[in-house]
C-alpha cells in the first residue's frame, strides 16, 4: 500500500512547497551553482584518497565529534589567508555552510523570534528560518545592490532580530559589503534588547578583489559576530560538503549545544584535513578565476549590459525583457546559467577559458549583441 502526500501529516506551513535546487542537466558548460570549475590537481586527488583509507580503517568507531584537528587546521589557513589569529575554540565546522547556518538559527532563532536579511540576497535564508520556525524580515538593498547603514540600523530597530544574515559577497549580486556597514549593523545589533548574533557570510570571500577586507578582522571586537566560510568554492570542494565559522568561544559552544551527534563524518574530515594540506596550490586558481571573472565583467559592460560589481566567482547581468529566453537559448547551445535574483536579471558561474567562449558566443547569438 503506499499513500500520496496528501495523506500524510505534514506540517500545514510545508503544504505545496518545493525543495530548493537549481537544475541539474547534462550539458557541455555547467555555469550555474558557482561551483570551482577545476577539479583537484592528482597530488591532491592522492592525498585525499590516502587519509580516507586511513580513515576507513577506524569506521568502526564514531568520529571525534569536536574535531579539534581540523578546526586547528581551518585556524591555520585563516592565519594565513586573512590574517587573523584564531584560537581553535573559536571554529566550528559542519556538512556545509548550509548547516552552519542552520546550526545559528536553531541556536538563536525559535518562535518568537526574527532573524533579519536584505533582499535580494540567497534563497536559503528564508528556508532556515522557516524550518527553525524562526521569523523571517528582509529589508532592502539598494538599486546597485549595496546596504545603506541608515536602512540597516532602522530596519534592526524595527524588528529587533536575534540573528542578522549578511551575506558578503552576496549571492545573487557579488557585492561585498564595506567595513563601515558591517560596523553600522554591529552596533545596531548590540542595542537590540536580549541580544542579536549578525553573522557575515563569506562563502565567496576567497574571491573578493584585491583591498576587500574579511569580517574576520572584526571578531575581536564583537562577541556577537559570527564570520562564516566555505571549502565549496574556492577550494574546489563542493562535493566533500565542509563548511565552517569564526566566533567568540561562547557563540560556538552555543553551536555545540544544537549539532547532532558526531555530524562530522570521519571521512569528510580526513578529506578536508587532507586538501588544506594543499590550500596554496588550490588558491592558486582562485586568482585565474578572479581574472577571469574581471574580464567577463569588462566584456559584457562593452556590449551595453548592466553588470553588478563582484568580489564572487560569479556574474549577475542584464537587463532583458524575457530573460527566461535568454536563459532557454543559452541552454539550447550548451550553456547552463541561472535564472535568479531580481526580474531581468541572470547570473553566471565563472568557469574555465574555454566555458567563457563558449558563454560569449552563445549570448551574442541569442541576444544580438
């Protein structure tokens, strides 16, 4: 016997709903979910597979739940990467940004509760909320994207959030966020009564360009920053699924309280310990990437399109009348993009020299530039 949906109990706030993702075809250039489009050089490749065979020989056993290792080893690229020194106690790791993000809501959001974003920004916040029952509140961003401080400080007035989502670069957008904005919603944040955590979101921070600061050089100062990152893009990781957070020891072992047990596998830390072995010789292609993302930027400004700053691995472009065309002619040549964000608007993934002319050539077709 089985049963539709219909007939079984799911909860009324469910009903009708879709899950997230953004298609998954078989075509020659992927360039749609910001992924890295270099897979890990063999060296690297043989690393990975050596630490989980050694990995494997212990699956009998429960992982080390707090994986201090790895949390060394995410301190130590940090050092390096941003400059700024963090205390093991100081890192938290999970299966993706996207748990860590979810492990923050279920920590201090709830019902009765607010967390706070500025739209248009990634669809996923809302979903976190939602599935913490935690309220959800966009406020605005401004016709090029940016975050004016006076809004943000109202809008956290306003509402009162016990979490604030910034996400920097955004997604969809690329924009980064300045430091005096991030300062301006600290300290709104900090008069919020009860309290209010503002995470940044740094899951394109390897990519900002050159004089981007990270948030990371703000946590000495505010206890209730949260700075959130990914191995997913820059590394070339997407597939091992690792993400991780700077805060203040208190906000982590907030974060400890929620996780379930052992959520970090014995194998996806053998394999992220094993590729931050090698996180010169992988961040040595977010350079090229980062060229090629300028480049691209150039080249669809000097054919008339309106192209938001990006400090991503990824473009936000247009404006079109029917995008979904524009969309569906790129598809039909081969060329996966997204169609996301504000109307009008596309976004691609920077990939490889060879994703880039095949991109080009398809848009001037379709699009009569």
């Amino acid at each position: 016997m089985t049963a539709d949906l219909g007939a079984l109990p799911l909860r009324p706030d469910l009903a009708g709903l879709e899950p997230y993702g953004a298609p998954q075809l078989d075509v020659p250039h992927l360039l749609n979910v910001n992924e890295n489009p270099y897979a890990p050089a063999p060296d690297v490749v043989a690393d990975i597979a050596a630490a989980v065979a050694e990995a494997a020989t212990g699956l009998n056993r429960y992982p080390d739940r707090d994986f201090e290792g790895l949390r060394t080893d995410l301190a130590g690229y940090l050092r390096v990467e941003s400059g700024v020194e963090l205390a093991v106690e100081q890192i938290w790791a999970a299966n993706g940004s996207n748990e860590i993000m979810l492990h923050v809501l279920q920590a201090f959001g709830g019902p009765g509760r607010t967390v706070l974003s500025f739209a248009p920004t990634y669809s996923m916040y809302p979903e976190y909320a939602r599935d913490t029952f935690t309220g959800w509140v966009a406020g605005r961003r401004e016709a090029d994207f940016a975050l004016d401080p006076a809004v943000a400080r109202a809008a956290i007035a306003e509402h009162a959030p016990s979490v604030v989502l910034l996400a920097s670069p955004n997604n969809p957008t690329g924009t980064a966020l300045p430091p005096a904005t991030v300062l301006a919603v600290l300290d709104a944040a900090a008069a919020v009564p009860g309290g209010c955590v503002v995470v940044v979101d740094e899951a394109y921070g390897e990519f900002r360009r050159a004089g981007v600061p990270s948030a990371l050089e703000l946590l000495a100062d505010h206890p209730h920053l949260a700075v959130s990152r990914t191995m997913s893009k820059a590394f070339g990781l997407a597939g091992a699924r690792v993400g991780y957070l700077a805060a203040a020891p208190a906000l982590v072992d907030a974060l400890r309280v929620v996780r379930l047990p052992y959520h970090l596998s014995a194998v996806t830390q053998a394999v992220a310990r094993a590729a931050l072995r090698h996180a010169p010789a992988l961040m040595a292609q977010v350079g090229s990437l980062r060229d090629e993302r300028d480049a691209l930027v150039d080249w669809l400004r000097e054919r008339g399109l309106t192209v938001a700053d990006s400090d991503a691995n990824f473009v936000l472009f247009g404006l079109f009348d029917d995008r979904h065309a524009v969309w569906q002619g790129l598809l039909d040549r081969g060329v996966l993009i997204r169609e996301v964000g504000p109307e009008g608007w596309l976004r691609v993934s920077v990939g490889t020299p060879q994703d880039m002319v095949a991109f080009k050539d398809a848009l001037v077709e379709v699009a009569g530039l």
